[in-house]
C-alpha cells in the first residue's frame, strides 16, 4: 500500500476528522428529509481550504495537486457524497477560470477558495446527456450582451450557488461532423439563494444524491452580459473536456468513499448482529463477503493514486481517468450493494446509512460520463474508433 508523505496525512486527518464529526451526523440527519447541507457547513469546509485544494497559492488556494484533492473526497464522500462533490464548485472550477483575464480571475479564484463563489454546471439538456455536442440552448449577441434561450437540465446547486458556467449554441449552424464546434461557455452571476431574476427551474424528484436540489431550468432571452463569454466564442466545447481526467479521479474518490463507509458500518454490524447464536461475522458467507469488498475497494484506491499522480506530473491520462472512473464506480455499487446485504432486513431501513451509501454509489456510474461511455473511451483507444 502506498505510503502518503506528512502533508498528506496531515490533509487526510483533517478531513477524516472533519466528516466524521460534522458531515456524518448532518448526513444522518438531512439525508432521509432530503434536506439541504447548511451554508455554515460549506463555510466551515471553506476555513480548511477545501475549496482551494488545487488553487495555487497566489490565489489564496492551498496549491496542493488532485492526489490531496481526491485524498480529502474519499473521506468526505464516506461521510456524505454530497459534501465530497461540492468541494469541485472550488477545486473543479479551476481551469475554467484560466480563461479569464488577470484581475478578474484573481478575483473570482479569492472568492472561491473562500467558499463565497462557488458555481453550478450547466450543460445537460433534455437531449443532450451523453451527446453533450447535441446541445441545442442558443446564446445570440445582442449589442454588448447575449441573450440565452433553451432548456437545461440537470443542473444540481443552481439555487445556492453564486453563478451558473451555461453551455450554449452561439453558431446555429452545426456541421454534422464536427458537432462540438459552435458552443460556447458563459459565466452567469447570480444571487445565492435563488435562480438568476427570470430564469424558471423546478426540482427534478431524484433518488437520492441529496444534501443540495437539482434542477430543470428554462432560459427564455435571458440577457447577461458581453463579458460573461469565458474564453473563446464557439470554443466553449474544450471546457468540457479539459478538466475531465480530475473530475473522473474526484468521481473514483468519492466512489471509494461511499464504499469505504458500507465496509466499515459492516464490519461493525456484522460482529454485533447475532443470529443462529453467533454473530454473523462469524459465517464464512459473510466474512468472505467482507473480505471481497476490502480487496476491491483497495484496487480501486491504488488506480486512483496512480492517476493522480500522473495527473500531478503534468502528464495526459485520459485513457486510465476512464478505468478509474469505470472501476471506481462499479466497485462502489457491488460493494454498497453487499453491504446491504449483510445487513439484512435493516439495510433496507433509512435507520442504516447503508441504504444511503447505495443510493448515492448507483449515481457514481450515471453522472460525470456513464460506465458505458467509459467504456467506449477506453475500447476506442484500444482498437481505434468504429467509423460507420
Ligand atoms: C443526480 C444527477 C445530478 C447531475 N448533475 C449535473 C449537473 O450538475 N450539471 C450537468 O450538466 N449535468 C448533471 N447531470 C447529468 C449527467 O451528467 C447525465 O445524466 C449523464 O451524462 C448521462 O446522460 P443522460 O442522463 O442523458 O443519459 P443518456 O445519455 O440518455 O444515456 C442513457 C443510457 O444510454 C447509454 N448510452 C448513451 N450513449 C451511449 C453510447 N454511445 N454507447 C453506449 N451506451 C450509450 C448510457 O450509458 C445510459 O445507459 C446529473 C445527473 C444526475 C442523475
């Protein structure tokens, strides 16, 4: 097993720490009334430099690298997957902000590692999940500023966060091949507490992944203005993929965490349950079970290092983020799934946070890219793509 340095350990307690004390009882408590993490929660997690984990120093960050940042959503994802993935409102935003010019990217990168600019992602539509270069929200230029008309789906912290990053369509016209082209990426500031003045949105009733509200929003010429435009018009497609090798190791973390959370109440249920007048720990068939989860949630940690630390060193690894992202995920829902399992008909109570802890690993394999999405990233660069 790989021995971390005493920085990292030092990150690593902090967190263990922090979600064991803070996070675990508030997800206890929150979870099962699909109730929102308070603002002194995000706040609290703003003190410890959690949003600045992989912000360079001159900004304010923490100027640590995606092994400490993926370090840290392990143990706040055991606690609560929520609180493990609103750490990437921070971290996550990061090369999005590259784009901006100088002054404006100090201040917004300040802010954010203070917790006070934390954004929302944008880009899923009704018809554009997986074929994100289907999107069809359109921004038009009007005089200094654009106008954003269309659907958007999907968009999880749209209420409580400080701006919105909207994908959209600023060239109508979509060449069939090269359908990515023609999208660009806004920065839309917005009250916290509330949806942008005119934007509608309702709660999409999901199963769970709760802790903050994920919402269907409809633009309707919603002006903002000439400067909200990131980067280059019609290049807004590179934003989506260039952060991907960490948010996929963020999302392998935050699997291993909730996995990791199943193993240990486990261990514990199973020495305390007795049935037959032993404890159920005492049963090969659960033993063995126990044994199996630890070996698979310790492949899955190694996989994640290792694409850290090639992430770390500068290096592409786009084909080993997928295999993390793939294993991670799919690891995290058997090894959830067993647990429960193991607790019997209590796993199937919301008294247990084991049932959570499943609930939550099942997303890990939808969102950031689906496992057959993986899939077809790691097939493509083994044997080329298929052309039709
Ligand atoms: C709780 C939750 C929170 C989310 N939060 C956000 C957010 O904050 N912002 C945001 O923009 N998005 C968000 N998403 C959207 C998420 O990224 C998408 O759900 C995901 O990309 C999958 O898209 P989809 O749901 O449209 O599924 P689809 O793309 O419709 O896929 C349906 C099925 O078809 C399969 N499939 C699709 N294409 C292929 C293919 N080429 N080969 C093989 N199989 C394929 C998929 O793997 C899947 O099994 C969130 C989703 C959920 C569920």
């Amino acid at each position: 097993m790989r021995v971390l340095n005493s920085e990292q350990r030092m990150i690593q307690e902090t967190a263990r720490q922090f979600a064991a004390e803070r996070v675990l009882p508030m997800a206890k408590a929150l979870d099962p009334q699909k109730g929102v993490m308070p603002r002194a929660l995000i706040d609290e997690m703003a003190e410890l430099g959690f949003f600045g984990i992989m912000v360079p120093a001159e900004y304010g960050g923490l100027g640590l690298g995606a092994f400490e940042y993926c370090l840290v959503a392990e143990e706040l994802s055991r606690a609560w997957m929520s609180v493990g993935s609103v750490i990437a409102r921070g971290n996550g935003m990061l090369g999005l902000f590259d784009a901006l010019p100088e002054e404006r990217k100090l201040d917004a990168l300040t802010r954010q590692v203070r917790g006070e600019y934390l954004g929302a992602v944008a880009l899923s539509e009704p018809n554009a999940g997986s074929d994100v270069a289907n999107l069809s929200c359109r921004a038009v230029r009007v005089g200094d500023e654009w106008e954003i008309t269309g659907s958007k789906y999907w968009c999880t912290f749209a209420d409580e966060a400080d701006f919105l990053v909207v994908f959209a369509r600023t060239d109508p016209n979509v060449d069939p091949k090269a359908r990515h082209r023609g999208i660009s990426v806004f920065i839309v500031d917005k009250p916290r507490g509330a949806l942008p003045q005119g934007v509608k949105g309702s709660p999409i009733p999901k199963i769970g992944y709760f802790g903050w509200t994920t919402w269907e929003l409809a633009f309707e010429g919603y002006r903002v203005p000439g400067d909200s435009l990131l980067g280059e018009e019609g290049r807004g497609f590179y934003h989506i993929t260039s952060g991907l090798e960490t948010a996929r190791a963020h999302t392998a973390a935050r699997s291993i965490g909730l996995a990791r959370g199943a193993l240990e109440d486990s261990l514990g249920y199973a020495q305390e349950r007795a049935q037959f007048g032993t404890p159920i720990g005492h049963f090969q068939a659960t033993r063995f079970k126990l044994a199996d989860m630890a070996t698979q949630i310790q492949a899955a940690r190694s996989l994640m290092y290792d694409v850290c630390e090639r992430i770390d060193q500068g290096g592409r690894c786009d084909l080993e983020s997928s295999m993390v992202k793939l294993f991670a995920s799919e690891m995290s829902e058997q090894v959830t799934s067993e647990a429960l399992q193991i607790f019997g008909g209590a796993g199937y109570t919301t008294d247990c946070a084991v049932e959570r802890y499943w609930r939550d690993a099942r997303l890990t394999k939808i969102f950031e890219g689906t496992s057959e999405i993986q899939k077809r990233i790691i097939s493509d660069t083994l044997m080329g793509k298929v052309t039709a």
